[in-house]
C-alpha cells in the first residue's frame, strides 16, 4: 500500500515537473502576442478563481489572523508571486524559455543559501557544491561559452530579469515556513494569487503603453489556450500536485523533482518549434548533475553505514 502511494507520488511530481517546464515555452508563445503584464493578469485571475472554487468545495474557511498577520502575508506575497511573475515574464519576452528554465533550477539552491545567510550559518558543503556546479552550467548557457561575456558582466536584459524574479522567489520561499505555521496553504496562496493581481493590474494600469483588455479582446485561440493551460495546469494544478507529491514523500525527496523543470522545458519547446541548442542541453545537464551528485553520495554512505552497522551486529 505505501509502496503504490510513493509511486502514485512519483507520478504526480513529474507531471508537476512537466507542467512547470511547459509553461516557459508555452509563455514563450503567448508573449508574441500579448505584453507580459497581460499575461500574468490572465495568470492571477484564472488561479484565483480556481483556488476559491477549490476552497469552497472543500470548505475551507479564511482563517482568522490578526492585522499584522494578514500584513505581513500579502507583503510577503506581493514580494514573491508579484516578483517571480513580473521578473520570469518580462524576461522570456527578451530570452530563451531554456535559458528562463535554467535560472529557475537555481531556486532550491538559492533558497538554502538565503536562509543560511539569514540564520547566520555557514551553508553545507554539499549545498556549495551544487552551487559551484549548477552555476557553471547556468553560466555557460547564459555566456554562450565565451569567457568574455563573463568577465565583462554582459549578460542578457532578460536573463537578469529571471533571475532577480528568481531570488524574489526564493526569498518568498523561506519566508513561507513562517507564515505557513499560522496560515493554512490554500488560502495563502489564494492571498498570494489576489495580492499579485492587485499589484500586476495597478502597474499595468499606470503605463500608457499597455492595455490588457484590449489585448485580452483580440487574442487568438491558440494564446487564449496557452493562457489557460499557464493558469489552470501551470499555476492551481502544479501546486495542487506538488502539495500531494511532498505530503507522500517529503520536501527533501520532492524537491528532486525541480530537476525535471528545465527538461520538460526543453522538450516542449522543441515541440513549439523553438530553438534548443545543444549548449542549453549541456547547461541542463550539468545543473541536474550538480543538483543529484550530493544526494547520490548521502544515499550511498547511508546505505554503506547501515551496512556496517548490520555486520557489527
């Protein structure tokens, strides 16, 4: 029984994976269409609307939090769902979805160092190595392996906007354990969802040069469907299935599984018709081997201990 239930975990966090990956391409094909901010409009409501009809279906109540508490949430969502989103699209209208991918595999890693630096300790070697690892592979795709464009700092406008996106997120992350201890996941992220709309729509609002709704009347029927498959699959069914994967497996073991991220990413802009060089194939590879090796090497001595523990027995 737990055996099927851990393979059943499996499967959920690779199609959590696939959707994840998929929506860098996907988006890739909806911004030649439409402007980034509107793009992430559409992302926000549909979640939103999705997550509150989850909700009430399983009647789950707004929680009763104090002034602070509510503050502190929204602020903390507005710095990660409004940053990630504002930064990751505005940055694929400018960069490859593979290259958007790649900066994204970095969050885990980013994320641990953030609260190494936060809590005032030194990180894991482990955790430096990956980092050493996953940042040559990041580099040489975001350098297209010249040396010169790294030693100069020349680095695409784009690439940069994910990755500031990418630390938002990270930082919103670690600052989740937090608030997860007083607030309930559902409703956090509906906060979160309603938060970045708010924030998204306010800007959008204040640029002369943008205009979703008129945008939003004009769309084609193959962006409506990329709109709907970021919103639905991308955003509510990718969490939904990630809450399930770690419930079953745990975080450390389900966080493997953002590995997968910049593959299904690859393959499915392929399957777009966008270009996949085989330089972005080896940057993929080397931050899943970076990401892997010091698991690989725990599990092993941990097996190699037990081992010799039942020997001495």
């Amino acid at each position: 029984m737990n055996r099927s239930a851990n393979m059943n975990a499996v499967l959920l966090l690779m199609l959590c994976a696939f959707f994840w990956g998929a929506c860098f391409p996907v988006g890739k094909h909806a911004l030649g269409e439409v402007n980034a901010l509107t793009l992430v409009i559409w992302r926000f409501a549909i979640a939103a609307l999705c997550l509150f009809v989850y909700a009430k279906w399983k009647n789950m109540p707004m929680p009763s939090l104090t002034v602070k508490q509510w503050a502190w949430a929204i602020a903390v969502s507005i710095l990660g769902v409004g940053g990630l989103n504002l930064g990751l699209f505005t940055g694929l209208a400018q960069t490859d979805a593979s290259n958007g991918a790649l900066i994204m595999a970095l969050s885990p890693l980013a994320t641990s160092l953030i609260g190494s630096l936060l809590q005032r300790k030194l990180p894991a070697r482990s955790a430096v190595f990956s980092l050493v690892v996953c940042l040559s592979g990041v580099l040489l795709v975001l350098t297209n392996g010249e040396l010169k464009r790294l030693l100069g700092f020349e680095f695409n406008h784009g690439d940069q906007m994910i990755f500031l996106g990418m630390l938002c997120w990270s930082l919103y992350t670690y600052l989740t354990q937090g608030v997860s201890r007083w607030m309930p996941m559902i409703p956090y992220t509906l906060v979160g969802m309603l938060s970045g709309l708010g924030v998204i729509s306010l800007v959008a609002a204040l640029s002369t040069e943008i205009h979703p709704l008129q945008e939003s009347l004009l769309i084609s029927r193959g962006v409506l469907g990329d709109l709907l498959f970021i919103g639905v699959f991308g955003t509510v069914g990718g969490y939904l299935l990630w809450i399930s994967g770690v419930k079953q497996l745990g975080a450390a073991n389900a966080s493997l599984f953002f590995n997968f991220v910049p593959v299904f990413a690859a393959l499915t802009a392929f399957a777009y018709g966008q270009t996949v060089t085989s330089l972005q194939l080896l940057g993929v590879a080397i931050v899943i081997a970076g990401l892997l090796l010091p698991r690989i090497v725990k599990w092993r001595q941990q097996g190699f201990n037990r081992g010799e523990a039942r020997s001495v027995s």
